[in-house]
C-alpha cells in the first residue's frame, strides 16, 4: 500500500529537496596599487543588491505550496474575480480623478480670466487722468512746481483740523 502512495504522488513531491551547490571562489590575487583613483559612484548603486534579492524571492513565489493549492483548487476563480474588480474600480478611480482634474482646470481659466478682467477695471479706475478730473470735480487743481510749497503749522492748527474733521464727520 505504502508504494501505491509514493506512486500517485507528483514526481516534485516524491524528490528531496537538494542543497544549492556551491562554486568555489578563485583565488585572489593582489594586485599592485595603481594610482589611477576609482571612478565615482553613481547614485542608486546600492538599490541593484536589494533588487536582485526581491527579483529571486518573488521567483520562488509561484512554487510555494500555498500558491499552487490556491491555483488548482476553486478559489482561483475568485482571487481572479476580485482582482478584476480592483482593476475596474481602479480606472473608475483615475477617470474620475481626470474628470475632476478637468473641472479644476476649466475653474482656473474662468478665475485667470476674471483677474484680467479686475485688473483692467483697476487700472482704468485708479488711472491719473480719472483723478485729475474727479479732483477738478470737487474744486482742487494740480499745483504748478514753482507753487508747491511746505507749510508751517502753528499751535492752533491741530485745533481747527480736529473742528473741520469734527464738522465733516457729523455730515455723514
């Protein structure tokens, strides 16, 4: 009975596991010093070692007994099934982000054009033609350079300003 067994297991099954067999290292030989310096080095050379250690783990993956029951059996379908799902909800996902994307682009065209907009609208309100002729409006005029001039205060002109600013404001 004991060898019917062995006869229906997979010939994987049935062999050892064998050790890796090792190379023997060649001898070093030193050499002279030379005195051309190294060439620098790059950066992200130490990443080629983490690389290579993650490419031979994920190598064995699939041979793993884990693997190739889940593959054999019924629920394969459904880890498919699954990840399937996860690549759709994933696009729906990134389109709606582009989706998004575009709104806010369209936002800030619209804002872009209603900062020009205000601007001009500024310029136009705050150019010096319009004060000139809002200022020639209500009675004052653009002194000549020979006319300008400093004024001396005295004490009771703090005095009169606070009276005149008093008036004005009781006006409002």
């Amino acid at each position: 009975m004991e060898a019917a067994t062995v006869a229906r297991r997979p010939a994987a099954a049935a062999a050892p596991a064998r050790a890796p067999r090792s190379r023997p290292r060649p001898a070093v030989v030193p050499r002279a010093p030379s005195k051309r310096q190294a060439p620098a080095r790059r950066p992200g050379g130490q990443l080629i070692p983490i690389a290579v250690g993650t490419a031979s783990a994920v190598g064995r993956l699939p041979d793993t007994g884990l693997i190739v029951r889940l593959t054999r059996g019924r629920a394969w379908i459904g880890v498919l099934g699954v990840l399937l799902a996860g690549i759709v909800a994933l696009n729906v996902v990134t389109l709606s982000l582009a989706a998004s994307a575009g709104h806010v682009d369209q936002n800030l065209q619209a804002l872009a054009q209603e900062n020009s907009l205000l601007r001009s609208r500024e310029a136009r309100l705050a150019g010096v033609a319009r004060v000139h002729s809002e200022a020639a409006g209500i009675g004052l005029s653009v002194p000549q350079v020979d006319q300008i001039d400093a004024i001396h205060a005295t004490r009771g002109d703090a005095a009169l300003a606070a009276r005149r600013l008093a008036a004005a404001g009781a006006g409002y």
